[in-house]
C-alpha cells in the first residue's frame, strides 16, 4: 500500500487549513500586541531625586608677601590662588580686594593709622574655571600702595594690614 501526498502534506508536514492559518495568525497578533501593551503599562516603584545643587564660597588665598610698605615706595604685587571645595570647578570672573584693619602686633587697631593710607588698585581679572582642591588656579594683576599724604604717618610704622578678597 502505498501512502498518498495530499497537497500542501509533504514531506510529512500536516495540511492546515485556511480557517486554521487565520486563527493561529489571529493569535501571533494579539500576542505581539498584548507584549506592546504589557511594556507600555509597566510599573514599577524606587524613588530618586536631581537637583542643580549650590556652590560653596571659594576661597581666595594671597601667596605673595608683602613687606616694607612706606609712604612713597611705590606699589607691590598681589597675587594669590584658590581653595575650592566644591564637587566641581567654579567660574571666576575676578577676585576684588579691599584693606578692612591696620593692626598692630597684637590684632590691635592702631589709632592713627587707617585703611584709608592704602589704596588697592587693577582688575584682579582671573576669567577661569577653577578646578577643585587647595591651591588651585591663580589670580594676580592687583597691587597694593601706601599712600604718601601731607600728614604724619608714623603711626602706620610696622603695622599689619587685613585685607579683604571677594571673588566674583
């Protein structure tokens, strides 16, 4: 006896039927479109948060020494660095400085002796990022002068200045 071929029944494959072809092609749709969906409707739970946070004051160190102020003498450089202590650099346009105390020795004021004998004059310009850490970037085109006025200026003799940085 000898096995007959069907059409489409080759090989020992099964015929299916075109209402069959219909169902199983229904069904492989509905799936793919019930995993769509599955994916868009997922859910989930955690919690998180972002913010731009805040910088932290820099610190403006001076590294120059200045000494031998007199009236007259002509100005001396400021120059100086940075301490950042912040996740990243910061933008400085300038570092600004004014003197706030003439001392003596002791921390204590001199009378007779004011911030008004000095003048701090240039641009302190720095126009960088500095990177994070302790003595970083730089800053400078600042200078200091003891005025040279018309009155006795004795009591400025040895006296200590403080003087202010700001950085903008």
């Amino acid at each position: 006896m000898q096995e007959q071929n069907v059409a489409g029944a080759k090989h020992g494959y099964r015929r299916i039927s075109r209402k069959k072809k219909v169902l199983v092609a229904t069904l492989a749709m509905t799936g793919i479109a019930g995993a769509a969906f599955a994916y868009w409707s997922a859910t989930g739970t955690g919690s998180g948060s972002a913010d731009t946070g805040d910088t932290v004051t820099v610190t403006v160190n001076q590294t120059r020494t200045v000494t031998d102020l007199a009236p007259g003498s002509g100005t001396q450089a400021l120059s100086g660095d940075f301490t950042n202590t912040n996740d990243g650099p910061v933008y400085i346009t300038a570092v600004a400085a004014q003197v706030t105390e003439v001392n003596d020795a002791g921390g204590v004021a001199i009378v007779g002796c004011s911030a008004a004998d000095y003048t701090i004059a240039g641009t302190g310009a720095v126009g960088a990022e500095v990177p994070t850490g302790t003595n970083v970037g730089s800053w400078g085109n600042l200078t200091i002068e003891f005025n040279n006025t018309a009155e006795n200026q004795d009591a400025c003799k040895n006296a200590q200045l403080v003087i202010e940085y700001t950085a903008s």
